[in-house]
C-alpha cells in the first residue's frame, strides 16, 4: 500500500497548517477533514480558529484519525513556505505575487521538469527528490515567474529557480538555462541574493537564448535559401529531370513558406535583442545604420500577415526583401547582439549534466 502523509507548519496568518500528500494523500485529506481541519481554497488545510483548548482537541483529534488511517504525520522544521515566499516577494524590486503549489501525488512533481528553466540542484531535485509542495514567485511586469522549495535534506535552506519563459516553450535540457541557487531562511538576505545574482543570471540567460534562437533560425533559412539557388540556374531538383517555368513558379511557394516560419522565431526574439544593441559603445559604431534597417525590415515582415490587401505576388516580393535584408546582415546583427549581452556580475559554476528527458507536456499546477 502506498503512503499518506500530513506536514505539519506553522504560518504566521493561518496558524498551524497541514498539508496531505503520498501516493495516497488522499487518505491523508480524509484524516485531516475527520479530525477538525478546515481545507483552503488552495487545499492547504488549517486549524479553524478557535480557542486553545479546541485546537488541542483537534490535534489529538488528528493523531487519531491518522493512525487510523495509516498516515505518517511530521511536522516540519521551517514556517510555512506561503509565508516564506510573501515575504521575499515583498522585499524585491517592482511587484511580485506569490502561489503555493501542490504536489500531493509524487508523480504531480514531474509534471515540473519540462517547464524548469535551470542547470542546477533545482532541476535534479525535482527529478530525484519527493517536493510535496512549493511556491511561485511571479513578477506581474515581466511574467517572469520563480519556483522556491524546501532545500531536500537541509533543515532550513531553499532552493529558487526559474520557469522558462513563455516565448521558448519547454526549457528542459537547455544549454542556456541558467543555475538555480541556495537561499538562507532570512527573507532580506534571500531577497537581496535574487536580485543581485540570480535575475541578472536570468537575463543574460534570456538574451542568450535569444541570440541562439535567431541565429539557429537564420542558418536554418540560409540552408533553404542556397538549396532554391542551386535548382533556379539550373532548373532541375539535384539528378531530376528539367524543371518546367510553370512547375519551378510553383515550388518558390513552398520554400517560402518554410523560410517564413523560420523567420518568425526572428520577428519575435530579435526585437528584444535590437533594444538592448547600442553601436556607439562598440568597436562597430557604423551597425548602427544597419540595425535600422534590419528593424525596418522586421515591422514590414511583421505586416504581412495583418495586411489583407497584399496580392501573393506583392506578399513574396517583401517577404523575399525581409529575408534578404536579415541574410545579408546576420554578421553585424550578431555581433552587436552579443556585445550587449549583460555582464556576468557572479561567477557561475559549470553546467550540471544533462537530466533525463521527459514527454512533451503543458505544465499545469495541480492540487
């Protein structure tokens, strides 16, 4: 028979609280709600508010039901990771809110791993260690969005990392990620070590996976570009036989279409990298012509799809000049790109090795 378990913590607004989880944490809710706890709008359960005598009865009222329902109650060595979470959150730069998540099953906790963003204990610990319940921190300007839990195996540290950003999809596995870091139980001291190490190390990651996401893009339409110039002169596909004008009109459309959604990933990422691009500061102060025109030729790409009066005919041409303008200056876009990436302001240990891939999946939190 699997485990049920109920952790007891104490929040400074709710009291003791108690949270049920195992493989059959549903039994631990059951002891729980027989015992006297009231469950929340986010299934943390909590004593109601009552006096003190009453409170004891319904901790001895909890004992009992959970032997009887052979559930293994802790109580644990930190104050409730709710108020832990508010409490760095209100000490950070801008606007924060906070959430509690529940993994009250042990396999919830995977659903974690494809949408963590880290190179660090975070990740591993996600995939090796039981997490019953954690808190996320979002910035409410950048959707910038932190997972803080419980250090497994130390009594009072946590661990905070990131979720990858929305426009790169699943950050599993991925090289740029940048590494979850160890914070102390003091809230003014956890605060300040995201802000001075950790959000600057994620937003070099950010810039860095930009970069990566448009050049990969470029070689990408680059690839498809030299193979439509190697069939166009010669009017054949490779050993085919000749290839009509009529058939060759024909097949433009298709590499088109492949090279417009490679360049997609260009219009949405390197608007962001073009704002952070400052040429006078570089040895290439001369780009600066070039990043405009290369930003001219996003917003007329970035137009094609919303104007409906375009002809194919009119449509192709300035896609073909917006592909061409890109091609033409991917050399001194990157290079600015790169110059602009943020300073390193800590020392970043090396890459953890690669965790174990897991199934493609929307992450949603569960309770």
């Amino acid at each position: 028979m699997g485990d049920a378990q109920i952790t007891l913590a104490y929040s400074r607004g709710d009291g003791i609280i108690a949270i049920g989880h195992g493989e059959r944490y549903k039994a631990a809710h059951q002891a729980l709600a027989a015992s006297g706890f009231r469950r929340g709008d986010d299934w943390v359960y909590h004593l109601p508010d009552t006096d003190e005598d009453a409170s004891r009865a319904t901790m001895a009222n909890l004992v009992r039901h959970a032997t009887a329902h052979e559930a293994e109650v802790t109580t644990s060595s930190r104050r409730f990771i709710g108020d832990a979470a508010r409490d760095i959150a209100h000490l950070l730069p801008g606007q924060w809110d906070t959430r509690i998540e529940l993994y009250s099953h042990p396999a919830w906790q995977q659903d974690l791993a494809p949408w963590l963003w880290d190179n660090g204990e975070l990740a591993q610990a996600v995939q090796n260690e039981r997490i019953p319940y954690a808190a996320t921190i979002t910035d409410t300007a950048t959707g910038t969005t932190l997972l803080l839990v419980e250090r497994p195996g130390h009594q009072l540290d946590y661990l905070v990392g990131a979720f990858v950003p929305e426009p790169f999809e699943e950050g599993h596995g991925d090289p740029h990620a940048p590494r979850s870091i160890t914070l102390p139980p003091f809230a003014g001291h956890a605060a300040r070590t995201i802000a001075d190490r950790f959000l600057p190390a994620y937003v070099r990651a950010v810039h860095t996976r930009r970069i990566a996401t448009v050049t990969e893009a470029l070689d990408r339409i680059r690839a498809e570009q030299d193979n439509w110039a190697a069939i166009v002169p010669s009017g054949r596909y490779s050993d085919a036989p000749p290839v009509g004008a009529t058939a060759l009109g024909q097949a433009a459309e298709p590499f088109l279409n492949r090279a417009w959604a490679e360049f997609l990933s260009v219009v949405q990422h390197a608007p962001a990298l073009l704002d952070r691009c400052r040429p006078p500061a570089t040895s290439w102060p001369e780009d600066a012509r070039v990043l405009s025109h290369l930003a001219d030729a996003l917003t007329d790409a970035d137009n094609l799809g919303r104007d409906a009066s375009l002809t194919r005919t009119e449509r192709d041409a300035r896609l073909r000049a917006a592909l061409s303008t890109w091609l033409t200056y991917s050399e001194p876009f990157l290079r600015q790109a790169r110059a602009a990436t943020p300073l390193r302001q800590h020392p970043v240990p090396a890459i953890a090795p690669p965790l174990q891939a897991l199934p493609r999946g929307r992450y949603a939190p569960r309770h």
